[in-house]
C-alpha cells in the first residue's frame, strides 16, 4: 500500500492527549500571572542602563549601521549582529541579581 501523498500521516496516541506543561513553561506562566516577568524586565532594563550595557549596545549599533550604510542595514541585519554580543556582554553582577530574584520568587511561590 503506498502513502497517500496529500494525508498527514496518522498521529502517534501520544500526540493526541495533551501535553503537561515543561517546569520552564510553569515557571513563566507564574512569573506572567503574578506580575513579577514585568518587574525583573524593569530591574534589568535599569541595571543594563546604570552600568552603561545599553550605551555601549547603542555605539555598536551605530558603528555597524556607519560601516555598512545606513540605507543598506535592515533592524533583522542589526539583530542578527548585535544579540550575540549583547549577551555576551550582560555583567556578571546583573545575571546574578536576576537570578536571585528569580530564586526567591520560586522559592516564595512553591515550585
């Protein structure tokens, strides 16, 4: 019997029932519920900005958007470029405030 070429193939049982939700997806449905995603967005956007990580994010932008021509830099060419050392820039220091608050929020709530 040959496979029908315009059907799916048939789902595995497993497929069918709902999957529980991962630890990660929990986690973030509880930091969205309580209101706590919005405050450590705020905390970091202010730590990145008191220790000068958006400046520098700022400049490099900049160079890269002088370099190529400002017509010829798209906002996707700029992320594609940036994001890596964006991160990788992040101080030490505010991960790990970040992830504390992250801590005792959990610990807080129980998960």
């Amino acid at each position: 019997m040959r496979p029908s070429i315009n059907r799916p193939p048939t789902p595995e049982a497993e497929e069918d029932q709902e999957k529980e939700p991962t630890l990660q997806e929990i986690i973030n449905i509880k930091l969205i519920e309580s209101g706590e995603k919005e405050r450590l967005k705020e905390l970091l956007r202010e730590r990145l900005t008191e220790c000068g990580w958006r400046d520098e994010m700022k400049a490099l932008c900049r160079a890269f958007t002088r370099k190529k021509g400002r017509n010829n830099v798209t906002v996707d060419d700029l992320v594609h470029v940036i994001t890596p050392k964006g991160r990788a820039s992040v101080p030490d220091s505010v991960k790990a405030e970040l992830l504390q608050r992250i801590r005792t929020f959990l610990v807080s709530a129980a998960l």
